[in-house]
C-alpha cells in the first residue's frame, strides 16, 4: 500500500520563543521520519515557504494550505510548538478540508526573569475553540514531546484513522445482483451515503457476470493463470476442473469490473442463482478478491463492505479482513465464539493447508455438483478486531471490539475460527440491543483506536466493547 500523505504544521505565535519552536519542529520531523517513514510521507513547510519554515499568521497559513493541497495530503497534525496563532491553524484547516489531530507541547524551563518560551496548552485550547466554532472535526493528541511513547502511539493511530476517511469518504461500492429478498438485514440508504460521505453504490446485474464469464475461453492466460495460483493455495484434489475454470473467469469478471469502476469492493448476490445458472458457488472468488484488496461482502452487504474497507484502510493494506458471521457460543468456554462464513475466507488467511470443497448449505438446493467455490478451513491464530457499521435513519454508528483467535478443537465446514472475548455476554447483549447484524468484519490486529478515531472525524457514532 502507498504511504499516507500527513501535512505538518508547525504553529508558534510571535513573540514567544522562535529558536525553541525552530527546535520542536525539527524534532517533531525527525522523529517522525524515523519512526514511521515506511508508512508516512511528511509534508511540511521550509523556510521557503514562511520565515523559520513556522506557520504564525495568515500569509504562512494561506502559503502551508497551498502546499498541502498541491502535495495532497490526506491528514494534517497541528503542533503548538509555542502559545500558537490560532487562526493561523485554523485557516489551514478551513481550506484543507482533512482529518486532523491537534498537539500541544510540553513546557520547556522559563527563560531567565521566569519569562515563559511557551505556554502552549494555553494556545492549545484557542486553536481548539476556532475549530470548534467552525464545526471542523479534529482529535486531540495530548501534550507531549515528539521523543514521547505517547506521541507515536497516537500519531500512529491518527495516521491510519486519516487513511480510514480517505477510503471511505467518496467510496464506490458494488452491488452485484439483488439482495436475498428475505434478508433485510442488508438493506442499505444509498441517498444517505451520498448526503453523508459523497459514496455511490455502483449496480451490476449478475447475468452480465454470467454471460461474460462464459464468453472466456478456458485457455484464456488470466483464466489459466488464476487457476495456477488456486492451485498452488489450496488443496483442490476434490474439485472437477471445470468448477476451477468457472471460478477463474468469475473472478476475471468481478475483478474487472471493479477496476474499470474503481472500486473499493463488492456486495455479491452469493446464492442461490450463480450456482443454478453459472454451475458453482462464488466464495473462492470473494476471498481472492478481499486478498488483491477489493473488499467483497456476501449477500449484497454494502454496509459490510464498507466496514471491511474501514479495517482495511486502518491495517494500511497490510492484512485483510474476513467477512463473518457471529455465530454459536462454545459449549464450554464462557467468553468464546464461532467466527464462520460459509467459505469465503482469503486464501492468505489459512491456517496451514486449506482446501476447496463445495458449499455445506447450497448442496442441499442444488446438488454438489453445482455447488463447488468454499475454502474449507480454520483461519490462522492471533489478536484480531472485529467492528460492524450499519445505518438507521440516516444514521451511522459502528460497533468495535477486539479478541484473540484460539487454537480450539473443532472441525467445521466453511471457513472459521474460535475467538475469545474479554466479555461475550456483552458482546452478544450489545449486538442485539444496539440493532447490529448477523454479519461482521474480522481483521489481525489491535486497530480499534484508529477505528474510533475515523468514526469521530466522520461524525459515526461509536459503541465499544
């Protein structure tokens, strides 16, 4: 995933101490560079830009918006390195409409006369107050030193929280095929989305996924290449050959189709049409997709897209998540689930060898035969968030916790995982009382702050378990 553009601005009010704000930026930089240059690219302005390269009045405010426009910026950090102008900072937030977190620094020892150098926090609360009566979302990151623990561990979670919001802000989602007419759990508000975050839902009926899957040819290289890589990623000894070129042209379709749309994922009619009239179960396909990063949701869950796409986003692209449902208690463990889908785990998530098999419900229905498409296996062990996003009259809210999965005996069909909570009860309670669904997103990682973050830039309620 490409680095998140972050704007730095360096904010001091004349006459407080320049050389100690001189000072503070240039270690605010470097420990930024250094700590987290992999993922950020810093953009901050130079002496070029205003006297000292500080930002103190509206001419450098005017100077540093121009430069993180031209740059592009996806998030700006606003340091009081001195009592800092606060118009000055807010200017730049007016005219760079980005996420932002705002610091305070700590006070260095008073100059000779007990004349202070800084008195930052004070100038915190009036940058804070602008933005405030301007109705411009920011977080607050504490009063720190750039050398501080607590700095790179906020700035870390502002980073992804930024890249959170530019994913979803504008967002196009998928909606291939209809809804199940009896789920209407999935209905989603695409006047809403649009009013609320500029996103659009993107429609695409699947006998157009159909009948340009069968227009490929079985020795088509993108067919015959997604083949191999099935191959080498699960065992698939049990799967007719023509059900593996089925699933390849339908990925070579969806996939496709989202890049010529652009994108971000996919809510896919999953049943029970594909396996009547094309001959195989999509799971395979969704969980590829999810892997490439085109987030795919079963059953034409936009809203679990979208959620899936905001654990995505806040991972920087560095796992992926898996769409789930909340299922069974243990029968033993108190505070211990059933994460389960019916197959459409990304192959990336396997723990050891999974392999292809065909679907445990649509067999029923349409044989097995027609039915083939479900990675079947546990999903590998670690420290995972689960969230969910839904909507009701217009508004927006996000459920967050986190746990572990564990290495629990059990053999199931479909793709799945034992994850142990701190509190199920809660967990359950909360779901059910707070109008959550069925479905969720299950990403490794402790990402529940950034989540919390970009759902308070957003302006998306939050509920955290």
């Amino acid at each position: 995933m490409s680095k998140v553009k972050i704007g730095f601005v360096p904010l001091h009010r004349r006459p407080f101490d320049e050389s100690w704000a001189s000072d503070l930026k240039r270690r605010f930089i470097e420990n930024i560079q250094t700590a987290f240059g992999d993922v950020v690219d810093l953009v901050y302005p130079t002496e070029k830009d205003t006297k000292l390269g500080l930002v103190a009045d509206d001419d450098d405010a005017e100077a540093v918006a121009e430069l993180f426009r031209r740059e592009g910026v996806g998030g700006i950090v606003i340091a009081a390195l001195t009592f800092g102008d606060e118009l000055a900072g807010a200017r730049v937030a007016e005219l760079v409409r980005k996420p932002i977190i705002i610091y305070a620094t700590k006070e260095p020892p008073p100059l000779p006369g007990g004349f202070r150098r800084s008195d930052s926090f004070c100038g915190t609360l009036s940058l804070a107050s602008a933005l405030y009566r301007r109705k411009i979302p920011f977080i607050f990151g504490g009063i720190v030193y750039p050398e501080d623990p607590e700095f790179k561990r906020s700035f870390d979670a502002f980073v992804r929280a930024a890249n959170v919001v530019g994913k979803f802000v504008g967002a196009k989602v998928g909606a291939v095929g209809p809804r199940p007419e009896r789920f209407e759990t999935v209905t989603f508000n695409e006047a809403a989305m649009a009013e609320k975050f500029s996103q659009r839902v993107v429609h695409l009926d699947l006998i157009e996924v159909v009948e340009e899957a069968q227009r490929l040819s079985d020795a088509d290289p993108n067919v015959t290449k997604i083949v191999g890589e099935v191959t080498a990623q699960l065992d698939v000894g049990g799967v007719p050959r023509d059900a593996l070129l089925k699933l390849a042209k339908m990925e070579v379709i969806l996939s496709e189709f989202a890049e010529r749309r652009k994108l971000v994922g996919m809510g896919l009619r999953c049943w029970t049409e594909l396996q009547r009239y094309f001959g195989v179960t999509p799971c395979l396909v969704m969980g590829r997709l999810t892997d490439k990063g085109v987030m795919m949701a079963c059953e034409v869950d936009v809203y679990g897209v979208l959620t899936m796409v905001m654990q995505y986003a806040a991972a920087l692209g560095r796992s992926v998540p898996f769409f789930i449902d909340w299922t069974i208690k243990h029968p033993t463990r108190d505070n211990v689930f059933l994460a389960w889908h019916c197959g459409n785990m990304p192959p990336s998530l396997c723990s050891g060898r999974c392999k292809l098999g065909f679907h445990s419900v649509m067999y029923r229905e349409v044989g097995a035969e027609r039915s083939y498409g479900t990675v079947e296996g546990r999903v590998k062990p670690g420290e995972v968030t689960i969230s969910r996003l839904v909507e009701y009259g217009g508004e927006f809210k996000l459920f967050v916790t986190k746990g572990r999965i564990i290495e629990e005996p059990g053999e199931f069909r479909g793709s799945w995982a034992w994850v142990e909570v701190p509190d199920l009860g809660k967990v359950y309670a909360t779901l059910v009382e707070e109008g959550f669904v069925h479905h969720a997103s299950m990403i490794h990682g402790d990402i529940v702050e950034p989540l919390v973050m970009a759902a308070k830039l957003l302006g998306i309620k939050t509920v955290v378990v």
